[in-house]
C-alpha cells in the first residue's frame, strides 16, 4: 500500500489500480457521503502506508479538503 496520507483522495484513486476495490468513508464520524473523492483529503487507510494489501477493500478515512485530520480510523 503506498503513502497516500494527507494526499488528495481524488488523485489517489486514479494512481491505484482501477481493478483495486476502494472505499472512501468520512473520518469526521459525520457519516457524510464521498460522492467525489476529490474534495477530500486522506486522513487513515487500511491497511497503513506501506503494508501489503491482503484484505478488500481498501478503506480510506478522508476529510473534506479543506478540514484537518483527525486521529481516527475507518470504522
């Protein structure tokens, strides 16, 4: 998995493989809809930056762009 933290969800997705399954979950606990990943920034991932994907799908925590990160995983 590569380090996409703090990168632009939008932008991830399209470096990721389109084969990959993706999902993209709002790490506020808002519960809001990621309808376009890129608005949102890259808060947490599973698994982390730099393991080896052997679970799917790939989860991403995001915030919107201009919010800050919280230290928080996908649920």
């Amino acid at each position: 998995m590569p380090d996409v933290i703090g990168g632009n969800a939008g932008r991830a997705c399209e470096q990721m493989s389109s084969e990959l399954d993706m999902t993209f979950e709002d790490a506020s606990e808002q519960d809001r809809p990621v309808d376009d990943p890129a608005e949102w920034k890259i808060c947490n991932s599973q698994p982390g930056p730099n393991q080896q994907i052997t679970d799917f799908p790939v989860v991403f925590g995001v915030v919107r762009a201009s919010e800050s990160c919280k230290d928080k995983t996908p649920k």
